[in-house]
C-alpha cells in the first residue's frame, strides 16, 4: 500500500485508540487556528480594530505594534481640542493654538507619511481624499488649513463638521501604528513563540513516541523511517511555513473520522492520474521500441536466426520456441484448419483439373464420343475426391507415424536452417533490419500518439467502475 493511500485512508481504530486521536485531531486543529489567526491579524486588524476593539487591546502587544508617535499625537490634539471647545466654546483664545497646531501637523502628516511604515500609504490617500472632497479644494494641505480654522467651522457648524471627523477621517488614521523591525529583518513578533511553544512540546513528544511506537511494532525499519512513517506531522514542528500545518491536520482530522477526506482523495488521484498517464504511456511505449531499434542496429536478429544467442541471454524452459511453435502451427493446420477449408481446396483442385483437361486435344476428342461424354466430370470429381482423401491421410499419418512426426520435424528444422541462411545473406539481413526500423519509427509516429490522445478519463472511469463492483 502506498504511503499516500495509508495515511489518508480511514484506518480501523479500536475505542481505545479513537478517543486519543480525536483529541490529539482537535488540538492541531486548535494549534491551526492559531497560526491562522496569528497570519491574518495584520492584514485584518481595521476589522478587529473597528468591531472587535478589545482583540487590539489584547493581541497587538504580540505583534509588536504600537501607537505611531506621530499619528497619536494628532489623535491626542484633536480630542484636546474637543475638551476645550466643551468648556470654552469654539471662539474662545484657548483654541485658537489648538487649531493652528492641527493645521500644523496636518502638513507634517501629508509630508513626512508616517504611514507608510506600516504599509498604509493608501489610507492616507484616502483621507487626503476625503477631506479635498468635503472642503471642495483640489490642494490636501489647502484643504486641512481650512478645515482646522475657527472661521470654517463656526460657519459650517461645529457639531457637523467635527461629526464628520470622527466618522470618516479619525478612524482612518488611528489604524495606522508603529511596529518595530528586529535584526533578521522581518517585524517582531514578541510573544506569539511563547503560545506555540506548549503546542510545540506536545506535538514533539508524540512524535517520539509515534516513531518509537512504529519502530518496535514494523520490525526491520530504521529510526529515520519509523519518522518518515508520519511525515505529515513533521509540518506541526517547523517553526516557519506555519501555513503548511494545515495538511497535518487534515490528515488527522480524517483517521480520527472527523472529515471524510475520500472523496477528495479520489478527485486529487484523479487529476494525478489524468496528468501523468498520458506522459507515462508515451514514455514508456517509445522506451520500448528504441529498445527494440537498438537491438536491431546490434544485430541481435541475425544470432536469434543463427542460433548464436549471447550468454546475457535467460532461456527458461531449454526449448527452441520457434521450432515448438512451427510444430505447432503445422498440427494445428492439419487436424483443425485443412478439414474445414477442404471443400474449397476441392473446389480449386476440381477447376485446375478441368482447365488442364479441356486443354487436351485427347480429353476433348474423347468428349465427343455418343453415350461416353458425361464421363468426363465423373471422372474429374473422383480424381479429386480422391487426391484429397489421400493428400489429408497421408498428412494425418505422417504425423501419427513415429518416422514421419520425425522426417516432419527434420522437414521444420531444415526449413528454418534453410530461411535462417537465407535471411544471414548480408543483403537480406540489411534489408530487413531497415524495414523494421522504419516500421517501428511508424509505429512512434502513428500510434504512440494516439495513445497519448486516447480519452483518459474514460480509462480511469471504468477503473472506477471497476473498483465499485470488487468491493461490493
């Protein structure tokens, strides 16, 4: 059984075993999720931040992600002023230097993109953008020195205009963050290590213990097979590629009997054995017929034919096959194929007889003598029945007779002694051996490719259908 049909079929468990399988299922799946969640967190942390807030609180610490200086301090300003206007109104002194702070670092926040550590260039665009829309201005810079201006927001209204703030511009900037890079590189990641390292420590010890289970039951296998026994589960102890866990515990999942994997096993063959049979068939008709073509160009016909086979050459049973299968066909044609075809064979004699006869200027005078003429045919027709009757009873007799099975054997061994010499004629054998490489160069022509274009999924259909029927 191949190691992909034994690792993925549904094995027979016993209880005992089922309910530890399961369980170890269930935690891989658990330790998936984990590096799933842990692999999307950044690119799916605005959804976390907008509508699971707390996950943030939680889960950016691990990341190593950090409120960004710079983009904090604008968020900081704009509630400053907030606190302000509630409790001095929007025209009092006090917020005059709030407001041309904001104007200020709404320059320095266009200039400088503090987003772009992040990899969030496009949200800053898209607040540049929404603010030229909302002011009407073509200029971003423009656009912010009027939106943080006392004159503006009396006239637009404050409540309006700071609404809109913290509805479309306020979230967009506080996604943005600041993540520091270590010395491989890549950005940090504190303390995700610390939560996988226990899924770590169990996975290696079953591992251990499954390879030296595998070693001590499958006697005769090393340590490193016992290992590769379970490769899959290799995959839950790399420290990179995590992703790749996935197969692991798909697998496992399956022998536990919590996902029926067999049909996509089925379809994963399928498309496996449609891609590479086509490629395989071509390959190894054409390999065998360049054998058969180098074997020509050696000349190996001429010592089969000859008798002088090399010594690399295996004869199984000490018998001339061609001779036995000479033998054969010549028995064959008597008992079995002379006595269904011999009313034809009288037939043509009885013609051949005929046109001889009316031929002769003796038979053709004797036809014309009164009363006698009519014997002409019963006499032809008796010389046949005759003639055949003793052709296929001397036939039959030779080879019942011991001494004429032998002169017929004799007869079968000069006839192939006298062909094999004639074929050995250096003009002959040239001959020859060139037909039948142009005859195999056909063959790699002709039909190999229809091989190749021959309908596969009908082959590998009727060997479905014939793995339904067996297992019924």
């Amino acid at each position: 059984m191949s190691s992909l049909a034994r690792l993925t079929q549904k094995p027979g468990k016993s209880n005992r075993n089922l309910w530890f399988e399961r369980v170890m299922a269930l935690l891989a799946l658990a330790n998936l999720g984990l590096v799933l969640f842990d692999l999307s967190y950044i690119p799916w942390r605005n959804l976390y931040l907008r509508e699971f807030p707390r996950i943030t609180d939680v889960y950016d610490p691990v990341k190593g992600i950090e409120p960004h200086r710079e983009t904090q301090k604008y968020l900081d300003t704009v509630e400053k002023l907030k606190a302000q206007v509630a409790d001095t109104g929007l025209q009092s002194p006090q917020v005059q230097p709030l407001l041309q702070e904001l104007r200020d670092l709404s320059v320095e926040m266009i200039e400088s993109n503090p987003f772009a550590e992040a990899n969030k260039t496009g949200t800053l665009e898209k607040i540049k953008n929404l603010m030229r829309k909302h002011i009407g201005n073509e200029s971003a810079k423009q656009s912010f020195q009027v939106f943080w201006s006392q004159p503006y927001l009396a006239k637009k209204g404050w409540l309006k205009e700071i609404q809109f703030y913290n509805n479309d511009i306020q979230p967009l900037i506080a996604t943005n963050y600041f993540r520091p890079i270590g010395e491989n590189g890549d950005f940090v990641n504190y303390f995700f290590w610390k939560i996988d390292i226990w899924f770590f420590s169990l996975f290696f010890v079953e591992f251990l213990l499954r390879t030296y289970y595998i070693h001590r039951r499958h006697i005769g296998l090393t340590w490193l097979e016992a290992m590769l026994w379970r490769w899959y589960d290799i995959f839950l102890l790399l420290p990179i590629w995590q992703f790749l866990r996935l197969i692991p515990v798909a697998i496992r999942l399956h022998q536990a009997h919590l996902l029926n994997l067999s049909t996509v096993r089925a379809q994963i063959n399928h498309g496996f054995v449609s891609n590479f049979a086509e490629e395989l068939t071509e390959v190894v008709v054409i390999r065998v017929i360049n054998q058969m073509q180098d074997s020509i160009r050696r000349g190996d016909i001429s010592k089969v034919v000859s008798g002088r086979v090399s010594r690399a050459y295996i004869d199984l049973n000490n018998v001339n096959e061609v001779e036995a299968i000479a033998n054969l066909l010549v028995k064959v044609t008597v008992y079995q194929v002379l006595p269904k075809i011999q009313p034809d064979l009288e037939a043509l004699l009885r013609h051949s007889l005929g046109k001889i006869l009316e031929q002769s200027p003796a038979y053709r005078g004797f036809q014309n003598l009164p009363g006698v003429g009519h014997l002409g045919g019963e006499l032809i027709e008796q010389l046949v029945s005759e003639v055949s009757s003793s052709a296929y009873k001397a036939l039959t007799d030779a080879l019942e007779d011991p001494v004429g099975a032998e002169l017929t054997n004799s007869l079968v061994q000069h006839f192939s002694e006298a062909l094999g010499s004639e074929v050995l004629r250096q003009q002959t054998l040239q001959k020859i051996q060139s037909l039948l490489l142009d005859l195999l160069e056909e063959i790699k022509i002709n039909y190999v490719q229809q091989l190749s274009e021959q309908d596969l999924q009908a082959i590998i259909e009727q060997s479905r259908q014939l793995r339904k029927i067996g297992s019924r």
